[in-house]
C-alpha cells in the first residue's frame, strides 16, 4: 500500500518532482503515468491540460490512495485574472472567505475528480506548486467539507495568500505543509501594508484594506540555500525587496519571483533537506501555524501614508536615503550579445540597439519610470497599470523575452 507523509522532505520531494513533470508543458493522458513515476504505477490516472484560466492537473489512485497535483500559473493571462482578483471582496463560502479565481479554478478540478473519488480513498494527498499550491489548499479544504472519513493532506510549494483566517482555521484540521524558500516574495501576494507600504500608499485604502483580509494558513516551512528547514508562516527578507520582487512577480509569467522562485531553487533546496533528514534518520518535520489575522484600519493606513510622504520629502530635500531607490539586482542592464546590445530587465530583452549609448539611454528611462511610479498619483498609476497590462498581453513566452525587442537603429 502506498504510504505518503507531506511532513517528511523525502516524499515532498517525490511529490515536488511530480509537479515538475506537468509545469507548463502541452500534456495529454497517457503521460499521466510518467508524471506519477516517483511513486509507481496507478491503478487508474488522468492527466487534463490547462482549460482557460485551470492549470494542468493530474490525479493517480492506488488502491485507496489518492493523489491529486496541480501546475501553477503559465500564461499572463492567469497572472492577470489572479491579480485582478485580489482587488475584489473575497467570496464567502463553506471554509471562509476565498478569492474568486482560486474558487472558480477550484471548483472546475474538483469537478475533475468524477472518477476517482466515487472509489471512497481513505487517503487523498494534494499537491501544488506557486497558484497551483493555492488551489491545493482549497482543493483539500473544499474535500474536508464534502467528505467522511478520509485523511487529506496537502504539500503546497511557494503559493500565494488565496484566503482569509476562516480558511486557516479550516485547513489546521488537515495535516499541511506549505514549503518556501527564504527569500520567495510569492507567499507575500497579495502584500499587507507592513509588506509594501509604497505600493498600499499608491493603490489606496480600500485595496490594501482588501489585501489586508488575506492570510496564509498553517504549515509553513522555510528552507534556505544550504537546506536548513526552520518553522515559519512567510519567508524572511525586507520589505523594499518585497515591493521590488512583487513587481517582478506580477511581471513574468513564467518566472514569478525570478530565481527565489524558480523550479530550480526549490528541486536543490528540497533535495539537500531530504539528504540531511535521510543522513540524520529524522521524522516529521515541525511547522508554523497561521499567520495572525491583522485587518486593516483606516487610520494605520492614513500613518503609513504620511510617513511615506514624509519619507519622499526627506528624500528630496537630502536629508535621508530615497525611499525610491532601486537594489542593483533589479535595475535594467545592458548587454552585449553578437554585437547587439540587448536591454535586460527581470529577465526579459526589452529592447534590441546597434550602439551601447541607445542602450544604455532605455536603460536609464526605465529606471527613471520605476522610481517615478513610486511617487505617481493613482490616476498615473491606473494608466500605466493599464498600458503595462495591455504591454504583457502581447508578450510571448519570456524564455524568450518579450517579442517583439524594441529594435532600436
């Protein structure tokens, strides 16, 4: 019989491996049976390709086991139905309050689940990378509700909020386990106030009260670089990174949160904690419980206001470090490649120039347009949100870059 602990780094990984298998790529049934390779051959298994916004999911039964893995975002279409999302009333439903596209993606896998579960598992295991991990949560958490006597685990990678406490306090009755890297900015978004106060100074009351109702449930787990695990409900890195990395994250379809993100960090960081849980004979791993529920109130939000504008003030009279300054990691670059010269900003080419000097001319606008959004009013703001948005629906997979380069004689 197939024994699966999400607790232990051995079978997450096994589990994470799995995801990898169906991340992103043009998938059909028969390829089911490899992607569930790691734990040997299903009695009966369906891969089905991403519909619309729903990702690719597969599922595997053996014997009264169940297990059920869920991609991530792959198109800039589903990062934008994420985001534009956010800034609407969570939905009110039987294990709380629940962000509408995670609910509707959701709905549409469990209705995926026709087969399989008229077959009664005792033992139902959901995994998911970044989105992907969000709607395993809600998976499980929607399956606590509507089932008797299963036990349901869920082993979520790198995902975003997707819910309010009545959530956390639904999913602390399974067994969960929600792995990050240290320094992933995904388990951030939507941000809070403390998280990125330039951005919920900019977008306004209302949205940041909104982003405030968000939290993320229990289980959590951060792994650093050298694979050391530690309890913890978010990972641990500063707040301007934060905003910086939010931007990035909401950037690039394919690669939300750039390297922090990335399937690679987590197959090395979950493979070193595997290696040293091996090497030492460890159990279960410990973890965080929810992070605290801490809805916002108008006058927090007006004190950060005014801190902030205080900060911008300073910033321009010299008398303390710009709140708008750019970590070099973030800033646009150029680079020479077959005597092009390429502008390169969050991994994507931007623009394509016969001579350094162009280059190095949009590098710097770009870098000029990011600090000046910081300071922009919320009209400016929804234009260039609008025109970034219209920017992005007409990207090709950023693998690639965006396409087409600015090409610039």
């Amino acid at each position: 019989m197939l024994s699966i602990d999400v607790r232990t780094f051995k079978d997450s990984l096994n589990l994470w491996q799995s995801l990898m298998g169906i991340h992103g790529q043009l998938l059909n049934t028969a390829s089911a049976i490899n992607v569930l390779s790691p734990f040997g051959m299903p009695d009966y298994s369906a891969l089905i390709p991403k519909i619309g916004n729903t990702p690719n999911h597969c599922w595997g039964l053996y014997g009264n086991t169940m297990i059920l893995l869920i991609d991530g975002v792959t198109s800039v279409a589903q990062g934008q139905a994420l985001y534009a999302s956010s800034q609407q009333p969570l939905i009110s439903t039987a294990i709380g309050g629940v962000n509408a596209t995670v609910l509707a993606d959701a709905t549409n896998i469990i209705k995926d689940l026709i087969t399989p579960l008229p077959h009664n598992p005792a033992n139902i295991i959901v995994s998911g990378y970044s989105y992907g991990g969000s709607l395993a949560q809600a998976v499980a958490a929607f399956l606590s509700t509507s089932l008797v006597g299963p036990t349901i685990q869920v082993a979520a990678f790198g995902s975003p909020r997707f819910g309010d406490s009545a959530v956390s306090a639904t999913l602390a009755k399974l067994r969960v386990r929600r792995y990050m890297t240290d320094n992933d900015p995904v388990p951030r978004f939507p941000p809070h106030l403390d998280e990125a106060p330039a951005v919920s100074v900019l977008m306004g009351f209302t949205f940041t009260y909104l982003w405030s109702l968000y939290d993320q449930g229990p289980g959590g787990v951060q792994i650093d670089a050298n694979g050391v695990a530690s309890d913890a409900a978010l990972p641990s890195f500063s707040p301007i990174i934060t905003e910086i990395l939010l931007t990035s994250w909401l950037a690039q379809a394919y690669s939300f949160g750039g390297d922090a993100h990335s399937q690679s960090s987590y197959l090395t960081r979950l493979s070193k904690a595997a290696a040293a849980e091996t090497a030492a004979s460890g159990g279960p791993t410990t973890a965080s419980g929810p992070e605290p529920a801490t809805p916002l109130d108008l006058p927090t939000w007006q004190a950060s206001a005014a801190a902030y504008a205080a900060g911008l003030l300073a910033a321009q009279q010299g008398e303390g470090k710009s709140m708008l300054y750019i970590p070099v990691q973030f800033r646009p670059r150029v680079s020479m490649v077959s005597g092009v010269y390429l502008v390169i900003w969050m991994g994507n080419t931007i623009a394509s120039c016969k001579t350094k000097s162009n280059a190095k001319t949009i590098a710097k606008y770009i870098s000029k347009c990011c600090r000046e959004l910081t300071d922009a009013s919320p009209v400016y703001t929804g234009s260039m949100q609008l025109s970034w948005q219209a920017f992005l629906a007409a990207a090709a997979n950023p693998a690639n870059g965006f396409i087409p380069p600015l090409d610039v004689t």
